[in-house]
C-alpha cells in the first residue's frame, strides 16, 4: 500500500517521462539482442491497447462535453460570441505558425542536403503508400472546392461517431444539438440537462482509469518506436537539417510564440505557471501523437491546474483539437518546401503564396491522430506543381515530427482557453 501512495505522489509528467526513457532503454536493449521480434509481439501490443482505449473514450468525450458547456451557456447570443472569439483567435494562430513555418523552409533550405540515392530508396520503399495518398488526394481535389462541407454535416450520426477520424462531424452534431436545448424551455429540457450533467461525470471517471494507464503504455510505445526505426538510420543523418528545422519550429512556437501570446493577452494565467502546467500534456501528446487522445489530459489540465472554467474548456478544447493545428500547418510548410527543394521544384513568389493559403485552410480539419496529414499533404503538393512521390522523401522519420507538432497543437488549445478565460471571465464563467 506504501507503495503505491508513493507512486502516486509522483508528478504525472515524471511517471510519462519515466516511461519514455524506459521505453527507449527496453527498445535499444531489444535491438541489441536481436529481440525485436519479442518487442513487437509482447511489448507493443500494449502501448496500441492504450491508444485503443484513449480513443474509445475520444468521441463520447467530445460530444458530451461540447453539449454540456454550450448548453450551460444559458443563451444562443453568448454561444455566438464565444464561438466568433474562439475562431477568430484559432485563425490568428494558425496563420502565424504557417508563415513562420515558410519563412523557416526558405531560409534554412533544409532539402539541399537530402543525399540523391536515399531519396530513390524511399520512393521504392514507399511507392505503395504515396500512391495510395496521392490518389487519396486527387479524389478529394475533384469533389470541388465546396466538398468540405461533406466533411463538416453527417449523413449518418451514428456512423460518423464509429470513427475517429470523423470528428469533425461529431462536434457539428454536438454543437447543433446543443444550441437545440438552449432554445427549448428550460422547464422541458432541464432533464436532459440533467441527463448530460450525470454522463459527464461517468465519463471523467472513466478517462481517470485509462490515464492511470499512461506510464505502461508510453513504455510500450516508445519501446515499439525504437525498434521500427533500426534501418533508417541513414535516414535521420541524410535529412538531419530537414529534422531539425522543424524542430527548431516547433520549439519556437511552444516556448517562444505562447508564451508571448500568454503574457500579452493571458491575464492572470502567468506565463511560469502556464508552462509548468503544460509539461505532462506536451510529454503525453508527444508519446501518442495525437490531439483527440490526449484532450481528457488537455482538460483536466487547464481546469485543474489553469483554473480555466469548465464552460469555456468543454467548448474551446474540442473544438480546438480538430481545427487548431498550429504544429501541423507550420510543419505543413517546411516539408512542402523541403520537398520541392529536394526534388529541384523551383517555386515562384505566387506559387508560395498558394502553398501558405493551402496549409492554413488544410491544416483545419486534418484529423487529429497520428499520420493524419498525409492525405492533406499530398493535396498541397499536386496542388503547386510538386510530384506527391515526394512524400517518400519524409515518411520514414515523420513520427518523431509527429509526436513534436502534436505537443505544439494541444499547446496552442491551451493557451487559447487561458486567453479566452481570463480576458472575459464574468461572461464565461458558469455561476457556481
């Protein structure tokens, strides 16, 4: 029992922490003794049922908590303003870390070191999954430019709900049903209120389950992520620069670019306290890559440790998560360039111009799971002249970029929850 105590006084942060070094160290000792068969077949099975079970409790998460914060906003005008400032902001960003993201691709020039004949290996290694994405792609820019509207408005809530990668319908529905009760008198609809309120608190409890779960399956997954990339190590050094481009990317806009926006238009947030109380969500999102698993951690974090307002982190969060990529449109850029810059693609001022207007407005919607950019990327390429065989040239280090960008995503969500918040607070803030 002492035990146990004693592992839970532990910070979440350093248990994940723990687990990442760990998962390295079992999968470096893996490869050494040549068991990476034993790791794929008894250690990464864990770290996926973790995943398995964080996306099981994605969609009902998000639909339950966007219904009971719009409903509990007591009126469709506040609904409306809280939603204009939400899109306004998340725009704002988005348009910054794209910019930032060219800027960085054309100044850095990260392709120009890209050795020629690993790039032929790559594109014969991933011929099957480029075509697949380009032809992904193709289909999707011949639907015409108002095609997204197909993505946003379900035929079929209950299939849009059976897949992940359809949360932006869910949240349509969640929205639409929401403003439904606010119109309904409250004498009529105070049971479902009621109803949400009471699955709300079950659903927490049960995403307290899984994150208990979390230093397990970070071990499994990182332990799993060593032991794929043991032949692509040619591959980290030719496109070292590329690499660390983005990361420097990244890095800048997580610590450099919030925490300004924190300290201008935070409040009382603190830019101290915000960083140190988004460790652990950066730390889990880098681990599984994804912004739709690690949202239970992103809202238990603002609310708890932030002392946002549940009104504002049930709406502004998930909201947040599909259309608020700051990581993923910056990232967006540099690979485009990268790309062209490797395959000799020269591209002309307009043509730049088009790649950042297609990263801002791709970069909304793009699933928030792991190598959910792909088809997006590929769109973006064909779109400018770029052969999407090019894709090859950064699928094979693209989970580690991944796993950075997601960290640069959640904590952007964050950041605008604490804005919103505090700029505001007597007309967001539930009455207790």
């Amino acid at each position: 029992m002492n035990v146990r105590n004693k592992l839970r006084s532990i910070p979440l942060y350093m248990q994940i922490l723990s687990g990442m070094l760990l998962g390295i160290l079992l999968g470096i000792v893996g490869l050494s003794l040549g068991a990476e068969n034993f790791i794929d077949k008894w250690v990464a099975p864990w770290g996926e049922l973790f995943i398995r079970l964080l996306q099981l409790i994605a969609v009902p998460l998000i639909f339950v908590t966007l219904v009971k914060g719009i409903s509990g906003l007591k009126d469709v005008g506040k609904f409306s303003r809280l939603g204009m400032q939400t899109l306004l902001i998340y725009l704002c960003l988005i348009t910054v870390s794209a910019s930032f993201g060219v800027g960085m691709g054309l100044s850095v020039r990260p392709g120009a070191l890209v050795n020629r004949e690993i790039v032929a290996d790559l594109q014969e290694t991933y011929r099957s999954t480029i075509s697949e994405k380009a032809a992904a792609a193709e289909q999707t820019q011949e639907q015409g430019p108002l095609n997204f509207l197909n993505d946003i408005v379900p035929s079929n809530i209950v299939s849009a709900a059976s897949n992940n990668s359809s949360i932006l319908q869910v949240i349509f529905f969640a929205i639409l049903f929401a403003v439904a009760i606010l119109l309904v008198p409250k004498e009529k609809s105070r049971p479902v209120v009621e109803f949400f309120d009471g699955l709300n608190e079950v659903i927490l409890r049960m995403v307290g389950f899984i994150i208990r779960l979390a230093p397990v399956g970070v071990t499994a997954l990182m332990a799993a992520l060593v032991t794929d990339f043991r032949g692509d190590m040619s591959v980290f050094s030719a496109l070292a620069l590329y690499a660390l481009t983005v990361a420097l990317a990244m890095l800048v806009i997580m610590y450099a670019f919030y925490p300004l926006v924190i300290k201008l238009f935070g409040g009382k947030t603190g830019v101290g306290r915000f960083l140190r109380a988004m460790y652990p969500v950066q730390l889990f999102a880098f681990t599984t890559s994804s912004s739709a698993v690690t949202l239970p951690v992103t809202m238990k974090t603002v609310e708890e440790d932030l002392g946002v307002s549940k009104e504002v982190s049930s709406f502004v969060l998930p909201v947040g998560m599909t259309i608020n990529m700051d990581g993923t449109s910056c990232y967006q850029a540099i690979a485009i360039l990268f790309i062209a810059q490797v395959l000799g693609v020269d591209l002309s001022f307009s043509q730049i111009l088009v790649v950042l207007f297609m990263t801002i407005l791709s970069s909304i919607g793009t699933p928030g799971i792991p190598g959910g950019t792909y088809v997006i990327l590929a769109m973006v390429l064909t779109s400018v002249g770029i052969p999407a065989e090019g894709l090859a040239l950064i699928i094979g280090i693209d989970r580690p970029l991944d796993m950075l960008r997601t960290s640069v995503n959640v904590t952007g969500d964050a950041a605008v929850a604490c804005i919103i918040d505090q700029n505001d607070p007597c007309r967001w803030k539930m009455k207790n």
